[in-house]
C-alpha cells in the first residue's frame, strides 16, 4: 500500500503521509481503488483546520493521461459500490488534473508535472493567508 491511515490499514509506503481522522470508511476504499490501478505518491492532507467545505484531500500521481482517467472511473466506481455518492468530477476531457469530488474528501489525480507546478500539498499544509505586519512595521 502506498498510502497509511490507521493500524487497521496496513502500511508499506516509504514515503510520510498525513493520517487523518476521517469519519467513515470511505478514505480506505478511495485508498485501495487509487492501488488497484497504480497510482503514485499517494497522499493524504487532513484540511479539517483549513476549510469547511470538505474534510480530506487525497493527491495521487499517474504517468499518463490514460492512467489517471482510469483512475478516476476506478475511484468513482469503488465508491458507489460502497454505496457513497460522487458528487463529481472534472477534468476528464484532458487527464492531465482529475478532480473526483465525493463530498468530504476531494481526490486530485494529476500527471507528475501539473503536480509539481501546482505543488496542491505546500498550498495546503501552508499558511492561509499572508504574515501580519510586524509591530513597527510602517503603514502602506
């Protein structure tokens, strides 16, 4: 597996990955669907503090257009015979960035360089908004 969540879920990824608490059992299915077809750097980001508007972000890596289309029918699948709803998805006439929205957790499948120029997981683990100016700063 390449991505872990709990001691329920076993674990072989070399790489750190986020362990979000996240209410249900939806996450590992979306988990073991992006595994089923490969996906690469599979992370997890835990954004409850950031946003209200969903819980989780999943970021997976594939090496072709093809791929990351099939993954995002292969996660979208997976989740309805969970018997979960998809709310979504864009970016399927391209491949190169699929959005799969399932409510509380939003599954970004991108090719390795839209990833890399888009950087989704420093936007999220970063601050939120800009540093307040420092006492003694001047005014603009």
């Amino acid at each position: 597996m390449n991505a872990s969540l709990s001691p329920s879920v076993p674990s072989g990824s070399p790489e750190p990955v986020s362990s979000p608490a996240v209410s249900g059992s939806l996450l590992p299915t979306v988990l073991n669907a992006l595994e089923d077809i490969k996906a690469k750097n599979i992370e997890v980001l835990d954004v409850r503090a950031l946003t209200s508007l969903f819980d989780t972000l999943v970021i997976a890596s594939a090496d072709s257009t093809r791929q990351t289309r099939a993954l995002a029918h292969h996660v979208a699948d997976e989740v309805r015979n969970a018997g979960a709803r998809v709310l979504g998805m864009e970016g399927l006439r391209s491949g190169e960035w699929i959005l799969v929205d399932l409510g509380n957790i939003i599954v970004h499948l991108m090719q390795p360089t839209v990833r890399d120029f888009y950087d989704l997981s420093s936007l999220w683990k970063g601050p939120l908004r800009p540093a307040s100016p420092q006492v003694g700063d001047p005014a603009p």
